[in-house]
C-alpha cells in the first residue's frame, strides 16, 4: 500500500529530482512519469532523525555503519506536516524537547 503527498522535490548534496512522493511499506521515495525513482530511495528502518525546517524536511539516514546521509524532501506544508506525522509513527520516535526534530527514543 502507497501513500501520496503531492509533488515535491528531494535534494541530496548536488543531486535533484522532482515528482510525486511516496511512501510505502518499507520506504519513502519519488515517482515521476517514467516510473520510480531508485536514486529517492529511504528504507524507512534506516533513519536515523526527521527534522523540520522552512524549506521542507530533513531525513538522517544511515544505510550501513560507514555511510550516512541527509536528504531533504520538498513540497507543499501540509502534505510534509503529514508525511512527518506518518514517519515519526512508523517509527516510533519520540520529538526532542523543544526543538522541531524527532529521533529514536533512549530506552
């Protein structure tokens, strides 16, 4: 099952691409009108922190021990506002004290 929030963009370093976020079961990622974008690719068990900032959110991920990244996923507020609250459940994480970020919780 997919879920959609609208058009957006996702940046990582130099690299952009536009199209259609989505998340699925294992993984958030774009879709333009060729098909899937491979390179949007974020296993969901990999991240690490969301954080929410003016020009969209901030995904920390850690895909294997030596490498880590940060993408930032673009669009419309309200459809990042839900796409934020839908990651932080899958999650479960736990929101930092006054700040507009969320990570695993300490336990």
């Amino acid at each position: 099952m997919e879920f959609s929030y609208g058009q957006g963009a996702y940046l990582e370093g130099n690299k952009k691409l536009e199209g259609q976020i989505l998340l699925s079961e294992h993984r958030l990622y774009l879709k333009d009108k060729n098909g899937d974008l491979a390179q949007t690719y974020v296993p969901l068990e990999k991240i690490e922190r969301i954080r929410k900032t003016r020009q969209g959110i901030e995904i920390h991920v850690r895909p294997t021990i030596y490498y880590r990244f940060t993408a930032l996923i673009k669009g419309e507020r309200k459809f990042l506002s839900e796409l934020t609250r839908d990651l932080v459940q899958r999650r479960g994480f736990r929101k930092r004290f006054l700040k507009n970020e969320w990570t695993e919780s300490e336990t």
